[in-house]
C-alpha cells in the first residue's frame, strides 16, 4: 500500500470511528424503549430533521449518478436539479408542518401507522400491502447503495467492486444495529454536511483546473455541453426527459417512507417549518454542484487533463484520485460513503421497523416487552443487510436508473396517499389501497412490460394515474 493510499486510509477511518461512537451513544440513550429506538422519542430538531432528511432522500445517486448524468448529458442535467428542488419545496410548503400534526394526533410511529389510524382501517390490509412494497423496493434501493460503494472504492484505486461493498455494508449495519433510529438521524446529518461540503468546493476546484469559469462555459459549449436539451437538439424525447425526470422525481418526495419518516419525529410543528426551508438550501448546493460536478469532468478529460472513466459515475472517484491531497481524497471517500450509508440506514431501519411494527405488532393482541422488540428490529435489519449485499456482488447495475426505478414504485405508490390523505375529506382506504396497487403496477408495466422509459420517466404517469384513481375509487367506494 502505497504513502498516498494510507493517508486515504487514516482520514476515511477517522470519519468510521465518529459513526461507530455515535452507534454506541445511540444505544446507551435511545435504546430503553421501542419508541426510543424507531423514532428517537420524537424529539429531534430542526438541523437534524432538515439535513438527515435531505440526506437520506438523497445517495449515491446524487453523488455518483447525477454526477455521471452531468458528465453524459452537460447542461440538460440541471432540469434534473431543478425536479429534486421542486420536490423539497412542496414538501416544505404542503407536507411537513401538516404531517407533524396529524401524525401527533393519531400517535403514529410508522407511515403505515399514520394512514391505518387515520383512514380508519381495522383491517391491516393496508399495512400488510404497504409493507411488503416498501421491504421489497426499499430492499433494491439498498442494493444501489452498496453497489455505490463498491463503485467509489475501486474507481479509487483502493479496493475490488467486491471488496468495497462488503465494507460499505458492514460499516452500515453495524451503526444501525446498535443506535437504531437516532444514530441514523445523528449520522446522516454529519454525513449531509459532509456531502455538501464535496458537492461545493470540488466543482469550483475543477472549474479552476480547467482554467476557470470563461474557459470552462468555451470549452462546455464547444463540446455541446451547455444545450439545455442535452447534446441533441431539441425533441420528444428531450422534452420527455425534462417533464418526466425533472419534475417527476419531484412526485416522489411526498410519499417516500424513509424519508418522511423524519416529518413525524421532528419535536415540533415551528421546527417542522424550519427545517423544510434548511432542506430547501442544502438540495440547492448538493443538485447544482453534483451536476457541475459532473459536467466540469468532462471538460477535463476532453482537455486531456483527465482519463477518461470507464463508466461516468466513476467521474468523481476519478477526479479525486487525479488531483486531490491524500487527505482531501479522504474526504472525498468520506462523502461519498456519506451518500451512500445516509440512504441505506434510513431504508434499512425504516424496513424492518415496518417488519417489526407494521406486521408483528399489528397482528399480536399483547405487545411484547420492548427489548425484544428493539432486538427483533436489529436482527432483520442484519438480514435485510445480508440480502441486499448479496445482490449487489451478484448484480451490478447503473446508480442512476436502477435508483430512479425503486423511487418511482415507493413514490407512485405513496404520494398520492399522503397528498389525498392530508387534502381531501372523502379519502378513504379502498382509495389507499387502489394507490398502493395502481402505482408500482403502472412503474412495471411502462417500464419492464411497454418499454415506455426512453419516451417518459414512469414515475409521472404512475403518479398521476395512482392519485386520480385514489380520488375516484374513495368516492365510488365509500367506507361504512
């Protein structure tokens, strides 16, 4: 191992070691009681809230993926910044402070909790339907991460693919395991802030590498990099790519559960506020600057200043390896990781508190005592780990789209819920169950069955078909 290597090495574990301290301070606060362990007491503030929020929507799709997208497609990613901004705006303005209330008044603990209580559905079917599809998708979007993972270590010289995702995935489970829900908070607001920090000084270094900001927009546009419409010219298809990318990931972050779990454990409804205009800011600099990111590589290597990257969401491990200290390509791994391990916690918590919660504790007429609870929830977070690193030796796949196809299942399915939830009075649960349904069927059918991805994101007309049935069947059907 080489000089430059170990100092890769020390910087990167001096980051481990804050997140295995914050896993062993979660344990000894936030692990007494189940409610403790799955939402932190309901207390947390507004940064936490806004930042591990943010964070954990976020992964190595924004870090690597959109970073990749950049560096393909110039200019026309920045719709795709455009969408994710969008998304974080109507949750700040419609969503969280509307939430938080209702979610306080109903004690709910879960998503699935939420809508039961509300809707009133002493079925369980809701919450047997919306946990098998959040398990399964949220399952695939773990696998994204630890692909990322592996991804970021072998483009850096460090590791094999394989390697890095062992890493990445015990690294993850092991803060899990034993802070649950508040070290998932904890961790992914550090690791939000150090995602943002590379997100903002890394595309303006590169920007000055390649002889700063008139040289870059010449070159970018000698390249054909600065159409907004992509390096074609205008078409359907680009058009296609702007309204179902851009705002259709924008669709997904009403409903997605990992993520809008933070709106029920922020403490309070003012916190609430200030932490969707926080989250607002903080996807300003991590959307725009991952796509600069991206776009500023592919000038350098057009320069010559750079190799070019087998695949282009190596871009950024590339990069790094490239021109960075050995300290600040820690820093870089560190983030990266950030990207990585914010979304794959949140998810895997939020899996197996739905197991746990949403199919154990439903269907049991006595509550059994809370730590086995709480070891009930660590061990199928361990075997949700052990199947999602499974997968992603065995199947490698692009970050971008194979993340882009689980949030439109989670998004399709869940949005319209929420939405019809907290703004029509006559929503009810044969409306919530046809979402549940209409949305991941209409994201395997355009994209799997019609092959229908290459005209439009399927998460847009998944979305609008699954909330405008969800309108008409809660009025066609209504509860008795």
């Amino acid at each position: 191992m080489t000089a430059h290597e170990i100092a890769i090495w020390v910087t990167f574990g001096f980051y481990l070691v804050l997140l295995v301290l914050i896993g062993i301070i979660g344990e000894m606060r936030f692990s007494k009681t189940y409610e403790d362990f799955v939402v932190a007491g309901k207390g947390l503030g507004k940064w936490v809230t806004a930042i591990s929020a943010a964070a954990s929507a976020e992964s190595a799709w924004l870090i690597l993926g959109l970073s990749g997208l950049g560096f393909s497609k110039g200019f026309a990613a920045y719709w795709i910044a455009l969408g994710g901004i969008l998304g974080y705006w109507f949750n700040a303005l419609f969503i969280i402070v509307q939430l938080k209330k209702e979610g306080d008044r109903l004690k709910a603990l879960t998503l699935s909790d939420y809508v039961e209580y509300k809707l009133r559905d002493k079925t369980h079917i809701f919450r047997v339907l919306s946990a098998l599809i959040i398990v399964f998708f949220m399952t695939a979007y773990v696998v994204a991460q630890f692909t990322g993972a592996g991804k970021q270590l072998e483009g850096m010289g460090l590791t094999t693919y394989k390697q890095g995702v062992l890493i990445g995935a015990i690294i993850i489970a092991f803060y899990v395991v034993m802070g649950g829900y508040a070290a998932v908070s904890y961790t992914d607001l550090i690791q939000g802030i150090v995602m943002v920090f590379v997100l903002t000084i890394f595309p303006v270094i590169a920007i000055f590498i390649a002889g700063g900001p008139f040289e870059f927009l010449r070159k970018a546009g000698e390249l054909g990099l600065t159409h907004l419409w992509g390096p074609e010219s205008f078409s359907f298809f680009a058009l296609g790519f702007i309204i179902g990318e851009a705002i259709g990931i924008a669709f997904g972050y009403p409903g997605m559960p990992h993520v809008i779990i933070r709106y029920f454990t922020v403490k309070d409804e003012d916190e609430g506020k200030k932490a969707g205009f926080i989250a607002i800011t903080w996807g300003i600099f991590a959307y725009f600057g991952a796509v600069t990111l991206g776009i500023a590589g592919r000038v350098l290597v057009e320069m010559g200043k750079l190799i070019h990257p087998a695949d282009a969401e190596k871009i950024l491990p590339v990069f790094t390896k490239a021109f960075l200290h050995p300290v600040l390509a820690g820093i870089v791994l560190a983030a990266v990781t950030a990207a990585i391990m914010s979304t794959a916690d949140s998810q895997l918590m939020y899996s197996s508190t739905t197991l746990i919660n949403d199919l154990y504790l439903a269907f049991k007429g006595k509550r059994p005592e809370q730590k086995i609870l709480v070891w009930g929830t660590r061990t199928v977070i361990g075997v949700l780990s052990l199947i999602a690193l499974f997968l992603a030796i065995k199947d490698v796949r692009f970050i971008y789209r194979f993340v882009l196809y689980a949030w439109s299942a989670l998004g399709a399915a869940f949005s319209p819920v929420i939405i019809l939830s907290l703004y029509d009075k006559k929503f009810n649960r044969y409306g919530a169950l046809t979402c549940l349904i209409t949305g991941p069927l209409v994201t395997v059918l355009w994209k799997d069955v019609f092959k229908l991805t290459k005209y439009l994101y399927e998460l847009f007309p998944a979305f609008i078909i699954s909330l405008m049935l969800g309108f008409i069947i809660s009025r066609v059907f209504k509860n008795k």
